[in-house]
C-alpha cells in the first residue's frame, strides 16, 4: 500500500515539474518576442523616414497675408530645439509620433507674448505644422493718467486686457482713443501685465464708441477706481459710474437737446447720479 503511495507521489512530481518547465519555455518565448519587438519599434522610430525633417508656420501676421504658408524662423527654430535629444535616451523627440508638442507651445508662447495661441499638426511623415493666432490689439494703454505736456509711452493690449506689446508709430487699434487704466497687482513693468476689471472694457468701449453718434469722438479714457472719464476730441470730459454705460447713455440721449458735444461749449457732464444729468458749459455754472 505504502509503495503505491509513494509512485502516485512521484508521478504527480514529475507532472508539476513538466507543467513547471512548459511555463518557463513559454514565459522565456514571450519575454524573447517582447524585446525582439520593442527592439524593432525603437529602430523603426530612430529612422529618417519617420523623424520630423521640415516646419511650416503659418497665420503670423509678420509673415505676410493671414493662411498664407511660410516658415518664420525663429519660430521654427524653437521648435527644433524643443525636439532635441531622446527619451530616455532611445526615443527621438523629434519622431513624428512623439514630438513634444506641449512643450513646443509652451516655448513659444514664452518667447512671443503678441502670440495668443498655437496650433500644430502633422503633416506627412516628416513634416510639421504650426499655426499661430496673433493677440488683437484692441487700443493702446498710456498709463494711469495723462501728463500734461509730456508725450505717452504706450502699450498694446487683447480683448483680456493683457498687455503683449509696446506700441509703435504704426501699430493699429481696434478702437482709435486710448485708455489710462490701473494694472492689476503692483508691478513697475507693463508688459505681461493685465488691466484692472478686463470684463468690463467691452462695454466702456462701447459706450465710447456711441458717443462718437453724439457730435464727437473719445479721444482716450481714464479709469479711477470705479469712474470713468471720457474725454472727447472737442474738449468735452463725460464723467460716469464703470459697469453702468447704459444707464449713462440712456440718461445723456434724454438729454441731448439741451447741449452740443461737437463745439466744445460743455466743460462736462456728470452722469453718476441714476436719472439725473449734470451739465457744466463753458464758463457756466453747473446745470
């Protein structure tokens, strides 16, 4: 009894050591195929005709007309440098299915601030597409307050009040007046700066633009604290409270009979008060 024992015994040991070993073959099959693949994919990688070789850019406006393909080089040179080297030291950075494309953006947008965003796409194998989208300059800021006889030094800013640029001779605006503005923070350095209450230039600048319909264009805006000052070509200052320009212009129609923005006779008129519209002519007491 006790030797059929032990030859079942060692029949089911011999059995778990073949089933032991076919495991082994199979794990070492595998691990061979695995590297013998990923060997394959690395050198498949590290070949030309799958490593980005040109740059296009496109959309600048330092290019020349807006969708028309050229290749800026500074742009294209930061790109190329983003996609230098390997990583982990066996993937090109510059392969086609891994290039850096956050880091591209990144480095670019860092080194252009007059560059609201960047696009990219392949294109090909062996090519690269960047598409770029200028900041607008929607007007100029001048400061906190003008300086009587002292000629502005300007900036640019977007839509969001950020201020990517200094402004040149010929630099154009979406709106023609100019804004005098606190930043936010403290900082001695406009550029990267953003303007204080950037939500509600859109309709400050729309109340300016109406006044235009009224006998005469706003010349530059003056924000402080929670005023507005809106200084017209004609001499005429309209003084109201910021985030109520429909209230004031509803106000300042009501009243346009009574007064003549293009001759410059009013010194002023002050439409902080809800209904009422205070109007100082030349010279005149208040009315």
């Amino acid at each position: 009894m006790s030797e059929r024992v032990s030859l079942a015994s060692n029949s089911s040991d011999r059995f778990a050591a073949r089933r032991r070993l076919k495991r082994l073959r199979i794990f070492l099959v595998l691990s061979v195929f695995i590297f013998f693949l990923f060997g394959a994919c690395v050198w498949g990688l590290q070949q030309d005709n799958v490593r980005i070789t040109h740059i296009e850019v496109f959309g600048s406006s330092s290019l020349g007309s807006y969708g028309e393909a050229s290749e800026d080089q500074s742009l294209a040179d930061i790109a190329r440098a983003a996609m230098q080297g390997m990583y982990f030291g066996i993937i090109p950075r510059d392969s086609i299915f891994f290039f850096p494309a956050s880091r591209i953006r990144a480095d670019t947008l860092a080194a252009h601030s007059d560059i609201a965003a960047v696009s990219i796409f392949r294109n090909g194998l062996n090519g690269l597409s960047i598409k770029i989208n200028d900041r607008v300059p929607i007007t100029r800021w001048c400061g906190l307050a003008p300086t009587p006889g002292v000629e502005p030094y300007c900036y640019v800013f977007d839509a969001s009040g950020y201020i990517f640029a200094a402004a040149a001779s010929g630099t154009e605006t979406v709106n023609s007046f100019t804004l005098y503005a606190p930043l936010v923070g403290e900082t001695l350095e406009p550029l990267g700066a953003s303007i204080a209450h950037p939500e509600k230039l859109p309709r400050a600048f729309d109340f300016a633009r109406q006044l235009d319909t009224l006998g005469s264009p706003v010349k530059h805006i003056i924000f402080q604290e929670d005023e507005v000052n809106d200084y017209l070509t004609s001499g005429t200052r309209i003084n109201y409270v910021l985030g109520h320009e429909n209230d004031a212009y509803t106000a300042l129609v009501s009243a346009r009979d009574t007064f003549n923005l293009a001759d410059g006779s009013i010194e002023y008129i002050d439409l902080r008060f809800d209904g009422k519209v205070y109007v100082k002519r030349r010279n005149d007491k208040v009315q």
